[in-house]
C-alpha cells in the first residue's frame, strides 16, 4: 500500500519521484514515499485526515508474505504515520508526515532512524499557481556500521500551473536539495510538461537537472479509456 504521506507523493503527473523522502543514507533510504507491505488505520473528515501504520518491506507480491524476522532478514522494518488539514471546500492542505524504524545492516548491527516532514499544497486557481512545499529532517544512528549517527535534511519546492486547457496542458518547476548528513549534498530540479495526446491518452516529458551533469530527459504515455459509467 502507498506509505501514509501527501497525496502528490503517489497521485502526481511529475516523472521523478520526490527527492527527500526516497533520500539515501548509509545503507538505506527513508522510504517515506514507497508501497510497502503492512497495515494501517485511517481516519478522516471534511477538514482532517490522519493515517498511521506499521510496514515492512518494499518487494512486489513475492515480498508479501516476508515479515518474520527469520524469513526477511535485512529487510527494513517501520511505523509511519500523517497528519493533515486538508478542507473539502479548500484548494489548500497542510500537515506532517513521519517515520521510524530499524534495519540490520550488511556487516552485522542495526541502524535505528526517524525522519520528520512538514508540507503545504496549493491547488491551482484562477489567478495563481499550484504549490508544494516540503521540509524533512531526519537522523541515523548507525548508518554505516561506525556508530556514528547523521542528521539528515532536505526539502522540495514546486510550482505548477495549467495552461491550453483545450489540451489538458499543465507545466511544473522543481527544486529539490538534500543533505545526508554524511558529506553530500545534492540539488537537483525538473521541469515538467503534461498535456492530452488524443481524447484518453496523456503525456509527460520532463527535464532533470543536478549540479554538474547534463539534463536527463524522461517522460510516460498514460492510457486513460474509460470503460463504462458508474
């Protein structure tokens, strides 16, 4: 199931995925944004929203039934939780999101880490751009089998905005850092294009930038047909 978290972290039209909840530290990611096998409890209203849960690893069906600690050794193990206010009636929302949780590691020990995010959306309007904006802090106490922790951040800003509505046309800008707590420090940013190819087939093309390197050109074709009413 999607980890508890933001909604564009899973129902989003950008190619690359968020850059500081899938950070790198040590031995692992965080894992704040990935599918992943557990069970959660969810709660919601006109103006509130909260999930929290307890999950495991992030491998396709042959992963589901690897919990056990005899049989997934290695693998990542955590609770994660989110909290909002997120209005029907609002184009905004705000919350925070979380995790904690362990993984043994390659040499022997394991790695206990948290991660913290707080974020707020803006859904377009007629006068204004959408917007995200995200912050994560985070901390490893193991994450390379020295005992020596590392305290993580990063954060995500985007605008987006509609155009050519004829075509379904939407264009977003990105910038991303961050900073594993162990030396490196990554900026990055896309730019996305999405639009209609015909009545139920869509497209995305994105441009990723990173410091030092040339752009990287990615993009999907999405077949939306509809099958039937409801």
């Amino acid at each position: 199931m999607p980890a508890p978290g933001p909604s564009f972290w899973s129902q989003f039209s950008d190619v690359a995925p968020f850059a500081p909840p899938q950070m790198v530290i040590g031995e692992h990611t965080q894992l704040l944004s990935a599918n992943r096998w557990g069970e959660a409890l969810n709660y919601g209203n006109t103006h509130w929203y909260a999930q929290a849960g307890y999950y495991g690893n992030t491998n396709g069906l042959s992963g589901a039934t690897q919990f056990g600690a005899t049989v997934d050794n290695g693998l990542d193990k955590g609770w994660q939780y989110t909290a909002a206010f997120a209005p029907a009636n609002k184009p905004v929302s705000a919350g925070i999101v979380g995790n904690a949780g362990t993984i043994p590691l390659a040499g022997g020990g394991i790695d206990r880490y948290w991660a913290t995010g707080a974020y707020i959306q803006a859904d377009p309007s007629p006068h204004l751009p959408g917007a995200i904006a995200y912050y994560q802090i985070g901390y490893d106490g193991n994450p390379v089998e020295t005992g020596v922790g590392a305290r993580s951040t990063g954060y995500t800003a985007e605008v987006y905005m509609p155009f050519l509505s004829h075509w379904e046309s939407n264009i977003g800008v990105r910038a991303e850092m961050t900073n594993d707590g162990m030396g490196t420090v990554v900026h990055t940013g896309e730019i996305d294009l999405g639009f209609r190819i015909t009545k139920y087939i869509h497209a995305d093309v994105e441009a990723g930038l990173a410091n030092g390197a040339t752009p990287v050109w990615s993009g999907y074709v999405w077949w939306t047909q509809p099958f039937g009413q409801w």
